[in-house]
C-alpha cells in the first residue's frame, strides 16, 4: 500500500513536469510565430499570422489555468473517481425539476472535461423532476474538481408549474465523496450492515425489470443508506453499493479525524434557505454569483448548460490560499 502510494505521487509529479515541458514548447512557438509575423511585409499575410498567435495564446492560457488547478489538487484523494448524490429541498415539485436541471448541468460539465458518469440509483419527483439521483464521475482528478461544488444551490425563477406565472425559489444540495481503494483499510461488519433488495425503477413496458435487483445496504452503526439499482444484476448492484458505501465511510471517518462534521454534513446543512453556495436567478434579472468566492456571471444559460469551471477554479484557489501555512 505503501509502495502504490509512492508510484501514485511519482506519477502525479511526473505529469506536471510533463505538462510544464508541453506549455514551455507551444510558448517558444507562439516567439517564433511572433518574430515571423514582425517580419512579414505582406499585410494580408501578417494579419493571418497575428490571429494565429492570438488564437495560441488563448489555447496556452487555458492551458496554464488548468495546470495551476492541477497543481492546486494535490489531497490524497483529489486523483480518485467520485460519487456524487443530488437531494431536492425545500420547494416540491419545483425542487425536483431543478434537482434534474442541475444533474443535467454537471453531466454536460463532466463530458466536457472528458470525464464518464453513470447513474447508480434514482428517484423520481412525483409530478415531476427528480427527488435523488447517484452517480458516479469517472476520470483523473474527477473528486478534486467536484469536491467543490459540494453544498446548497439556490434557483430563482418564474415557475413554469404555477398557472398565476410567480416567482419561486428552489433548492437542491449535493453531496460528494471520493470513490476509495480497495487497498484501503475501512472495517465493515456483516453484522452492522442491513441489505434489502427491491425492483429496480425504469420506463416500464418491455423494459421493467421484473426481478428483485436493485440493493439497498444500511451501515446501522452510522445510519448512513446506499442504493444502487443500475445493474440488472443483484450482485453487480450490490458490489456496487458496497464501494459507495466504503467511500462514504472512509469520508466520515476522515470528518471525524479532522473533527470537521461540516465538511460532510454541515457546509451542505439544510437543503433551504441561507445556506446555499451558488444561486442561480433567473427572474427579475439573470446572473448567477458563488456566495463562498463572489464570483458571477450573467451568462445563465451557459452556465446550466455545464459552464461551471470558473466557479469551480475560484473555489480551489480560495481553499488553496485558506490552507497555506502562514
């Protein structure tokens, strides 16, 4: 365990100094474009050039913007795959339809950071939207990106399920912990676990499932509850259940370490008003500001279309900066 801990920190090492090298050579290119483009005494031919450089530039600016993050995730578990769990709050029907709205935002995030997600388990509203949904990000850094987005988000709009058009506002909190190693120590008893299967949810028709698949585990000592219905078979659903579970465990018991609860619980809190980290208004005006860093952005629509990585920066810089020995 050991031994794999040291590899994991080589390799981390290694695709910094990878990425530096990478950057370094598309900077001496864009020198050379540049000393080319002064050059030049075609002015149609200059001008061609100028808007190539212009266009490296931005490349190798994003560029240098992730590698800084990178090398702001630098936690034990921040390379790690994650479970991320979406909860409707206060607000009904209304609630739901925004729990949907953001699991739709974060999957296209994740698509556009090349990440996979797969639903473990779901919960639909009853008129509408979805009540809880589980899924699984899988992909490098996967958790140091989403830890952050972890908390109480606020929406704001004319309500398209009120019939008087009036302005409401919802809430729906995300939870998210790493998925951990196998090689990692996390006792579980057989004793303190109580598994229930039940059928699986689905659209119905030739596609219900007809069998009991779908596993629930209960860890009685903590209360803490994991499903997973994704599989149609019940021990895939279970193994699945099982590593979620570990990952959550493994969060708690590093909370308890830290003696920091609210890290897992707390700076969600309740799943209402003043405790959101992001609101996002789309009635009387458009914009949408993180409470924890002041960043905002009248764009809305971009970001519920999955535009979120500049929230996501300023948070791990704000972290980063509050962490640093002084």
């Amino acid at each position: 365990m050991k031994a794999k801990s040291i590899m994991d920190e080589i390799s981390r090492h290694k695709s910094i100094i990878q990425s530096y090298d990478e950057l370094t050579t598309r900077l001496a290119d864009i020198e050379v474009l540049t000393q080319l483009a002064d050059e030049e005494s075609n002015e149609q031919r200059r001008t061609e050039a100028t808007k190539e450089i212009e266009s490296e530039i931005k490349v190798l600016e994003k560029r240098v913007s992730d590698m800084e993050i990178r090398c702001l995730l630098s936690g034990p578990l921040d390379r790690n795959n994650a479970f991320l769990t979406l909860h409707a709050g206060a607000g009904g029907t209304e609630s739901c339809d925004w729990t949907e709205m953001l699991f739709r935002m974060y999957r296209r995030y994740c698509e556009e950071r090349g990440f996979s997600t797969e639903i473990l388990d779901y919960l639909p509203g009853e008129e509408a939207g979805i009540k809880r949904i589980t899924f699984s990000v899988t992909g490098e850094y996967a958790y140091g990106y989403m830890k952050a987005e972890r908390g109480v988000h606020r929406l704001v709009r004319i309500s398209p399920f009120d019939a008087n058009r009036r302005r409401h506002t919802s809430f729906a909190g995300l939870d998210v912990v790493a998925e951990v190693e196998d090689e990692i120590e996390i006792e579980i008893k057989d004793s303190d676990l109580k598994i229930d299967t039940f059928r699986s949810s689905g659209p119905g028709g030739q596609h219900v499932n007809k069998t009991d698949s779908a596993v629930r585990i209960t860890h009685l000592p903590t209360g803490i509850v994991v499903t997973c219905q994704a599989e149609r078979s019940q021990h895939a659903n279970r193994q699945k259940a099982m590593k979620l579970l570990r990952a959550r465990l493994y969060e708690l018991e590093l909370d308890k370490r830290r003696k920091e609860l609210e890290k897992f619980y707390g700076q969600k809190g309740e799943i209402a008003w003043g405790n959101q980290i992001r609101s996002y208004i789309l009635q009387p005006y458009t914009l949408v500001k993180d409470h924890r860093t002041g960043v905002e952005t009248g764009n809305v629509m971009a970001v519920l279309d999955g535009d979120i990585h500049m929230f996501i920066e300023a948070y791990l810089k704000k972290l980063a900066s509050e962490n640093k020995p002084k």
